[in-house]
C-alpha cells in the first residue's frame, strides 16, 4: 500500500486559499488519490478524489502532477467551518480497498 | 435520513464485559467496513463486509467478532473488553467492494474502565 506524507497542522485565516500538499512516493498505476474530512465528534467525509491532473468540484479543488508523488487539496477562501482533519488516501482500485487514513492534517481557521 | 447509523453513540463498560456496536446503512451498498480511531486519532480498517461476505480482515484480536445478518448491516460484537479497546469504532459503506467514496457513520465512543 502506498504510504502517505502530510503535515501535521496548518493555520489559517478566515477568507484565505489554503493547499494542503500529500507526498505519496510509491503511489501504483492503478492507485486512486482520494481526500477525506473529519470533524470532531464525526466520521470523516469524502471531499474529492483524482487519479492526475486537476479535479474541481464545489467544495476543493485536487492538483496532481505528472508522475502523480503528491497531490494538492485547494480550499478556496475558507472559513471557521472548514476547522477539521484532512486526510490524504491513496487507494488501489484493483484489490479490495484497505483504505487505509494516515495521521491526517488539522486545519485552524481563524478570524 | 441518516445514511450510515450506528447505536450506541456512547458505551462505558468494565474491563472483562462482552458488549456490541450494531450499524446499519439504508444507501443500498454492498460493502460495509469497521474502522478504530484510537486516541492518537490514527482510523485503522477492521473489517470488511461484501454482500455479507468478509473481505477485509485485518489483524485484530478474536475477541472481536464482526457479524452481518444482511448487507444493509455490519454488527461488532467484543468479548473480554480489555483497556486498549477503548476508542471511537466508525462502521462505514461504500458502493461495490472498491471502496470509491466511503461514507460513515458518526462513530460509537467506547470507554473501558
């Protein structure tokens, strides 16, 4: 399984783009990257997922590079809310998925 | 409607009891996991259920028993509560057994005395 590498902790203010970087080295062909969220007292959240380039949806953007050995999850102008763990997956789609979450990355938006 | 519901939220035992965290998911998916949150907050898979077939079975103790009577729901049972099983235990379902997007249940807080 392909491990990933993601800060511990970013700060931000409120209204800011934040880009919370995935390092995944020996990511496989058929590997897909994928981003949870976590708020306390929950289970965690699907936000996006990409296999390269660029994926947009309403809620972040995903930037994967050509040899795909991190991904970028955007989040545009954030705000209190968005106070959470984030965390990076890598998921092979040719075996039965283990779906296995890292330590994750708290994000604390402030005024 | 909540899509992936799991009772007891909260469950506070003695060391050396049997007890059971019941999940059920009304999405229609056929894959339902068991995850462990610990309190590093590290989620690791348990179990994994297809169509009420285990799939994933990670390395953990026989003294938890993942039991699916139907693929709408995934029951942990847990003999001989010891103090490291205390934790917060996510049930989760995904549609196929490929994961894609998982969506889980608020978890049950488990606290072994």
């Amino acid at each position: 399984l392909a491990k990933t590498t993601q800060p511990i902790s970013m700060d931000s203010y409120e209204g800011q783009e934040v880009n919370i970087t995935c390092s995944h080295n020996n990511i496989a062909t058929n590997d897909y990257i994928t981003w949870y969220q976590q708020f306390p007292s929950q289970g965690p959240r699907f936000i996006i997922q990409g296999y390269k380039t660029k994926v947009t949806n309403e809620v972040a953007s995903l930037f994967i590079p050509a040899d795909r050995k991190s991904s970028t999850l955007s989040l545009p102008r954030v705000s209190l809310s968005d106070t959470a763990v984030y965390y990076c997956l890598v998921e092979n789609t040719g075996t039965a998925s283990k779906l296995t979450f890292g330590t994750g990355t708290r994000l604390q938006v402030t005024l | 409607d909540t899509a992936v519901s799991q009772t007891p939220k909260y469950l506070v035992t003695q060391m050396g009891n049997d007890k059971s965290i019941k999940c059920e998911q009304n999405l229609g998916h056929d894959t339902m996991y068991w995850y462990k949150q610990d309190s590093k907050k590290f989620l690791k898979i348990m179990f994994s259920y297809n169509n009420k077939e285990l799939i994933i079975n990670e390395t953990v103790p026989n003294r938890f028993s993942p039991k699916s009577p139907d693929k709408a729901h995934l029951n942990l049972h847990i003999n001989s509560l010891e103090l490291g099983d205390s934790a917060v235990y996510f049930c989760a379902s995904s549609q196929g057994r490929l994961a894609g997007e998982l969506f889980f249940g608020e978890g049950s807080r488990l606290t072994v005395l």
